[in-house]
C-alpha cells in the first residue's frame, strides 16, 4: 500500500474511534476525567494524522513539467542539409 492508503485506513480508523467514544460518552457521561482523558487522546490522534497527510509527499503535490512555447515560423531549411529522410533512406538513392 501506498502512504496516502495507509493514511487514509488510519482516517477510517479514526473516524471509527470518534464514534465509538461519542457513545460512550452518551452512556457514562462526559464530565469524567477519564472520558475527557479519552476524548483529548481521540483528538490528538486526529491531529497528529493531518500532520503526517501533510507532510507526506503525495500526488496532489507532484509538480507538473513546465511547458515550453514553440514557435509556429516554420524552420530554417538549411538545418535539414545533409541529412536523409528517415524511412526513405539517402536522397540520391531509391528506398528498398
């Protein structure tokens, strides 16, 4: 698996997490300081998660090549001097 996959099961994973304690927190109430223990654990799980998609080197970040403009004046002959039609062969001689 790539990174960005690993990441994004782990998000899964979280977003689970989130609702599990969100339940919990509806049956044993929120005013414990183990429930709120859990919920700051939960959130900086959460946090720390976006650090790491942050940092990550990813597709969305990969730069695309600069494009470079060409010129529509059509090309000096004598850069073809000399040269032979590829495919065709020498210009003084038939092809095959």
């Amino acid at each position: 698996m790539s990174v960005n996959d690993e990441l994004t099961s782990v998000q899964r994973s979280l977003d689970e997490l989130s609702r599990s304690v969100k339940r919990l927190e509806q049956q044993l109430g929120s005013g414990g300081l183990e429930m709120r223990r859990v919920r700051a654990d939960a959130d900086r799980l959460r946090e720390s998660v976006a650090l790491l998609r942050d940092a990550s080197p990813g597709p969305a970040k990969t730069r695309r090549p600069e494009l470079v403009p060409m010129s529509d004046t059509p090309y000096d002959n004598s850069l073809w001097t000399d040269s032979d039609d590829e495919g065709l062969g020498a210009r003084d001689r038939r092809a095959p």
